[in-house]
C-alpha cells in the first residue's frame, strides 16, 4: 500500500491538478484573515467551508488523473480494487491535513483574532475542518467512481450537492419537509452550528448528539461511497 | 485444481445490457501457451480481464487459487508521468519485494528486452514497442504464475513483433501464459493450444497442439528410411522430409547419422 501511495502522490503531483484548488484555498484564507481581530469560530466556520468546497474539487482530480488501461493495470498490480480507492483518499486526505494545517495555524500565526484562543476553539476549529474535509472527498468521489453521475454532468452535479448542503438551514427555513430529504446531503451545517457564535461555547449534550450524526454520517457514506464503486467496478 | 493452474466455469458477461460473453467454460494447466483466437468484437479481452480480476463475471466462476497474474494491456497508458525505470520500480514495490530483488529483476528483465538505452526515459516519449516491452516487464516483475497478454503485437513494426515473439518464446518455460490475438503467425508460433470465441461464445474449446520436428535428410538407401518407421515421410529425389514427434525426435536423428544421413534442417512445428 506504502508503494502505491509513493505511485499516486508522484503522479498526482506531476498532473499539476492540484494548482487550481490549492491556489483558491490559498487566496481564500489569504482573503479571509486580510484584516485583523476577526471573530474566531465564525472565521474557522468560513475556513472549513472553503476546506469542503476545494476537497471535493480535489478528490475528483484525484481520481481523473489516470486513464482507464493504467487503472486496470493498476487493479491488477494491487490485487484489489479496495486498495486502489484506499490509496486515493491517502492521497485526499495528505492534501486536507496541509489545507487545515493551513487554515488554524495561519491566523494563529498571524495573531488575526479578536481575543484568546482557548483548547475549545482548536478543538472545534480540528472536528470542524476534519470531518467538512471528509465530506468533500466523500462527495468528489462519488461523483467519480460510481455510476451515479455520467461525465458530462459529474461537475455540475457535484457543485449542486455542495451547494445545497451548504444551504441547507436556508432551505428547510423555507419548506420545513425538505428535512426530511435533505437529511441524504452531508451534514455541513449540523458540524458546523457550534461554530456561528463567537462567545463559547458548552458543548452540551445537543452537541453530542450532533457530532454523533456526524460521524455516523461519516461513517454510513464511506460505506456506501465504497460499495457503490465496487459495483461499478464489477 | 491440482494440474491445472486456472479453471473456468461457465463465465458469462453483461455490460450495459449486452451479452459480451455467454458461458464459457475451459481450463489451463501449468505452463501451457493458451491463445484466445476471436475476431474483434468477439469478447476475446473481456474474457482476459475477466481472467485479471478487472472485471468479474455477471455469472459463473474464475478459480485460479492463490495463483498471482500478470497482466499486460492492448495499448499501454499514453500517459504515465514516470521514467521507464523509475516506473518500474514503483510498482513493484506494490508486491511487498525487497527492494535489493526489485533491483536485481530490473537489471536482468532491462537487459533481456534490450532496454539499457531507455531506463532514464519518460515514458510518454517512448515508442510503441518499447512501451509494450514495459508492460511486459511490470507483469513480470509482479513474479505471476500466470502472464496475460491482450493483442500484445497490437501496432508493432514487423521488426519489434519478431523480437517480442522471441523474448515470449523464452518467457514461455518460465510461466503460463494466456494471449488473445487474431495473428495466425502469433498462434503459430507460440500457443500450446488454442481456444476461439465467437460472438462471445466458445467456437472451439481449447485445442492441444502436440509439438513436431520437421527434419529434411539426405539420403543413399531409402530402404533405411522405411526401417526407421517415421510417423509421416515425404521424398522429392534423394531429400526426405520426415515428421516426428519431439519426444522421439533425438533417437531419429541419431539413427539417421549412423545409417549415413546427412541432416539438412531441422524444424519445429505445432499440429493440432
């Protein structure tokens, strides 16, 4: 797995794909702490939502960089077609940790924040960007290895799923059923409801119950994003 | 499953509605040359992935135990951003080999295809042949048990296809090989037997080819020919062409030498 690992990153790297999403998360948090004193988890709330935008555009560039006879070489020489997506996500989530190590410690760096960082800032500032990064891959490569979207629409299908996963307080706001539907789309804004307020922050038992959805959520689409593509695969 | 290395039972194939394959049903023993002869469109490399483990059957089973395979495509990847040996190397290190044993295969597989002069090359500019010996190399390098080609002669020069013939030639003792081709000379020359699909289905199942010599002999007394009792002789004046099996190949020439034959050519050839 070590090997094919080495194999992704270098190729991957080589691809250049990940200039354009790098540089806009880049130019995002450059943006975002441009004046100091902002509020703390308000701005890691901006971040993390920057963090699951650009780790869905780079997970589907992760999984276009290959052609279809070198994937087929590839499933050989792996054995295993669990090992090639295995492979591809370590490479998704080598990217997500340097984009959230960017996103914290630059404006600590920096020292943009209105008053002091305390261990529950970092702590939910690290759920946040981990588990919206997750999401991110999650919805990049469902929309590249599974049968769900064909090429032409894989884009744009994508973008509509963020953005209404994004939007989704707005929208059951307005139509209160949506709920119930809405409940499929990655739970961006249940991760991030703790996030809104500057003022901290007791992390009480709603938040549990939140942050278990979340993972579970995590959890069940991982499961599904897996067997999806090993049917496609088939 | 004990002699034969690969075992299948009636395979069938469905992609996207279409029957590409309907029960096909053979098996392969320990070092044998299998050529999958079939027109294109004939399912031919559907069956060979199938056999790779890329694709699984809709119906039927693959066994081929915990035999490791080797697997080299049509048309190698236009795309790959590595160096010849650089790649290599990369991917077998996927199979868990010390790397002082990668190093070693490299040197003997780069000096067996007669690759020295490419190993700091990008791949993407290399040529046809040189890829397709690539290709070889990465299966080979996986140590399979069994080696899969798909139309390994696809859009070689006549030069590059006799070099690739002689080096599966060699290879052919050392693991069992499965090709898919419609070159009559490919299966001439190298398959122990041959199995041909049409339309997805089996036309033949697999044919074994029993090797045999052809010797061209001149002779003085052609009543000694007659003792020798060959399986099938043939004479144009005072030159015989006898066919033998190999295995009585050796004892036939030697008694040709000592009845005062001079041996003219000795060829080899497969018959069904």
């Amino acid at each position: 797995m070590r090997g094919f690992i080495h194999y992704q990153s270098i190729s991957y790297i080589r691809s250049l794909k990940m200039i354009p999403p790098a540089t806009v998360f880049g130019v995002w948090i450059f943006l975002l702490y441009a004046y100091s004193n902002v509020p703390i988890l308000s701005s890691f709330a901006v971040s993390s939502m920057a963090v699951y935008l650009v780790m869905t555009w780079l997970a589907m560039t992760v999984f276009s960089i290959e052609e279809e006879t070198e994937k087929n070489m590839l499933f050989v020489q792996l054995n295993s077609k669990t090992r090639y997506l295995l492979g591809k996500w370590a490479i998704c989530l080598f990217f997500a940790v340097l984009f959230m190590a960017l996103a914290i410690l630059y404006p600590l760096g920096i020292d943009s924040f209105r008053g002091p960082i305390r261990p529950i800032h970092i702590g939910l500032s690290i759920y946040s960007h981990l588990f919206l990064a997750w999401f991110g891959i999650l919805v990049g490569t469902f929309f590249s290895v599974t049968s769900f979207s064909t090429r032409k629409y894989t884009w744009l299908s994508a973008l509509l799923v963020v953005t209404i996963s994004l939007s989704y307080e707005g929208l059951v706001e307005k139509i209160y059923l949506l709920k119930w539907i809405l409940f499929i789309f990655p739970p961006v804004t249940h991760t991030l409801s703790y996030l809104k307020e500057d003022e901290i922050v007791q992390l009480d038992g709603t938040f549990m119950q939140l942050a278990i959805w979340v993972m579970v959520y995590s959890v069940i689409g991982t499961v599904i994003v897996m067997r999806l593509y090993l049917r496609k695969e088939r | 499953m004990d002699k034969n290395i690969l075992e299948v039972s009636n395979v069938s194939k469905e992609i996207g509605g279409k029957k590409i394959l309907k029960n096909i049903t053979f098996t392969c023993e320990d070092y044998t040359t299998l050529a999958i002869r079939g027109s294109n469109g004939s399912g031919k490399s559907t069956l060979l992935k199938i056999l790779a483990g890329i694709y699984e059957p809709t119906s039927g089973v693959v066994n081929r135990g915990n035999r490791k395979v080797g697997y080299v495509t049509e048309h190698f990847p236009e795309s790959l951003r590595f160096k010849l040996k650089e790649y290599l190397i990369l991917t077998a290190s996927f199979q868990n080999i010390p790397k002082q044993q990668i190093e070693e295969d490299l040197i003997k597989y780069i000096e067996m295809f007669n690759l020295q002069a490419h190993v700091n090359t990008p791949l993407k500019k290399c040529s046809k042949g040189t890829k397709q010996k690539v290709g070889i190399i990465q299966a080979l390098m996986m140590k399979p048990d069994i080696l899969l080609l798909d139309e390994p002669l696809t859009g070689l020069d006549s030069a590059t296809q006799s070099e690739l013939f002689y080096l599966l030639e060699k290879l052919k003792k050392q693991v069992t090989i499965i090709f898919t081709t419609h070159e009559e000379k490919m299966i001439e020359s190298l398959a122990d037997a041959i199995f041909s699909v049409e339309s997805g289905e089996v036309l033949h199942n697999p044919q074994f080819r029993t090797l045999q010599k052809l010797i061209k002999v001149n002779f003085k007394d052609q009543s000694i020919l007659r003792k020798l009792n060959p399986d099938q002789i043939t004479y144009e004046g005072n030159t015989a062409f006898i066919t033998v099996d190999t295995t009585k190949s050796d004892e036939l020439l030697l008694a040709l030498l000592n009845n005062n034959c001079s041996i003219l050519e000795v060829k080899e050839r497969r018959e069904v």
